[in-house]
C-alpha cells in the first residue's frame, strides 16, 4: 500500500510541476522586471530567474501533491453536508 501512496504523488507532483513553474517565473519575472534597478541587471537576472524557477519546482510540487489527494468524501465531511 504505501509504494502505490507514493507513485500517486510522484504522479500529481509531475502533473503540477509545468503550472508550479509558470508561476514561479512569472513571480520572478515580474518582480525582476518591474523594479528599476533590477531591470537595468535584467539580462543576467532572468536567467537567474528561469535556473531558481526550475531548482524550486520539482521540491514544491512534491510539497503541494498530498494536499491534492483529499478525497471527495472527505471534503463534505468537514463542511458538514
């Protein structure tokens, strides 16, 4: 049981790595872009920006990937329906 608990995650954790990494480098980009001193460095910062994005990704999607398998029964329990 618990190989089949941990290959579901690894599985949720892959699924959600490409929207978990847009919005790291979304997060990067806007914050390198939009403040003028960071935008002057903005050639060598963005591809700082994309290297953390990605060296981030794959250990906060691991992270997320149990709070995604709250089963439905689960959630009407709590909310008491």
């Amino acid at each position: 049981m618990q190989i089949k608990t941990w290959r579901t995650r690894a599985w949720i954790a892959v699924l959600i790595s490409l929207p978990v990494n847009a919005v790291l480098f979304g997060a990067g980009a806007i914050a390198v872009l939009s403040i003028p001193p960071l935008a002057d460095e903005a050639k060598y910062l963005l591809p700082a920006v994309i290297v953390a994005g990605l060296a981030a990704t794959l250990p906060l999607a691991w992270m997320l990937a149990p709070r995604l398998r709250l089963r439905q029964g689960h959630a009407s329990a709590r909310h008491g329906a």
